[in-house]
C-alpha cells in the first residue's frame, strides 16, 4: 500500500471541492488539522430564516470534532437549541503578500480551510469540562493544564453554550511562492527594469514575548514564554 492510499480524508463532494487552481487543493486530514492548529480564530457560517450571518470565535478541537463556545442566549447558541444544525467555518492565515510585474497578478501567499460540518448543543458535564480545555488550552498553551488561574465557575460554566462540531468535509487551499506574470510581461524588458517583483512576508499568529499587566510584578510562567 502507498502513502497516499494510507493517508487520511474528510469527505469531499461539490460543495468542498475545490475547483479554482485546483492543483492547491488539499482534502486529508492531516493537512485540515494542522492549519487548524495554527489558526486562533475561525469564522463560523449559519443561516436563520434565509438569513446568512459570519461569526469569528476563537474554538478548540480534538480529532474530527471542533468545539466552540458562547452566552447561552447568543444567536447561534439559541439556532442549536431546536437541535443539530448544518454549518461552515473556516480560518486563513496570510504568509505574504505577492507583487507582480502586472497589478492584474498581485496575490496573497496564504494557507486556508474551510469545513462543513454538523454541529450540536453539548449538554454532558464532563463534555463540557473537556471542551473548556480543549478551548483554553488552543489559546494558551499550558495555561489550564498549570492549574494557576482559577477555573470557571458554576454560574459561568451555566451561562456559557458549547457547540460541538463534527467535520464531515473539509478542503485546505494554499498559495506559495512569487509572482505568476504573464510571459509577454516577462519578456518586457523595460517593465522588467522599473518594477519591483517578489513577496512581502507577514508573520501572523506568532505569539510574542508576554506583556504584564500594569500591577503584575511576578515572574512570567515558563509555559507563557515564546517557543523558538
């Protein structure tokens, strides 16, 4: 057996298909995980009544399952209270901003996935405990795991909803390298002399050195230092 044929994939159909450049495509799990891995916020897609609504929420995830949290009486916590519901979300990190000889190809280096999925209102305790980790622990590294800063309460955890949310599909799509120009533009010499071609690079979603609060005197937990 090769390894492509023990690689693992969320299902594909039309609607997760890639179709655009599809050559940048990616569908196996492996790929979908690890851009999810890197990513804090994810824009989650619902619709009320034909009505479409985008919500960035930060999320944790475990496996095949995203778990995402809100007030109780949120709007898409209040959509999942008459049972589970059909969603996308999906996260882009930017690597770089492509500049070429022609404006036409200016682009974006850029790493993205997006997922659809089934979500359902988690209502066990111990699920819900594991979600609050998952999520915190996505955030901050170490940080619920150190047991330092308190736990929620019983009235917090009361007054908090968690989405959990099975992927069913999920596409990763991702641009690298420099500027794709058109051949007539390559061979113009005098375009050539006078414009500037190559890639702006964008650190995202690194995580710098801590910043203490104004009355915060304490020495900076290791688990809060940035990872070379």
């Amino acid at each position: 057996m090769s390894h492509e044929e023990e690689e693992e994939y969320f299902g594909v159909s039309e609607k997760s298909q890639v179709h655009r450049v599809p050559k940048r495509a990616h569908y196996d799990k492996k790929s979908v995980l690890a851009l999810l891995e890197k990513s804090y916020v994810i824009d989650v897609g619902f619709s009320i009544e034909g009505q479409p609504f985008i919500i960035p929420m930060c999320f944790g995830f475990e496996n095949d399952q995203i778990f995402l949290h809100g007030h109780v009486s949120g709007r898409l916590m209040k959509l999942f209270r008459e049972g589970p519901v059909d969603i996308c979300l999906s996260t882009t990190t930017v690597d770089g901003i492509v500049c070429a000889r022609a404006l036409f190809h200016h682009s974006l280096n850029y790493r993205s996935v997006v997922i659809f999925g089934k979500g359902h209102l988690v209502t066990d305790l111990a699920e819900k405990d594991k979600a609050f980790r998952l999520i915190v622990e996505h955030m901050v590294p170490g940080r619920w795991d150190a047991d330092d800063a308190r736990r929620p309460s019983e009235s917090e955890i009361k007054s908090t909803a968690i989405i959990a949310v099975n992927i069913e599909e999920a596409s990763c799509k991702t641009r690298t390298g420099g500027p794709a120009d058109e051949e007539e533009d390559v061979a113009d010499a005098a375009l050539c002399e006078k414009v500037w071609i190559g890639v702006l690079p964008l650190a995202q979603n690194v995580v710098g050195a801590p910043i203490p609060a104004e009355e915060e005197n304490k020495p900076i937990p290791s688990y809060l230092l940035p990872k070379n």
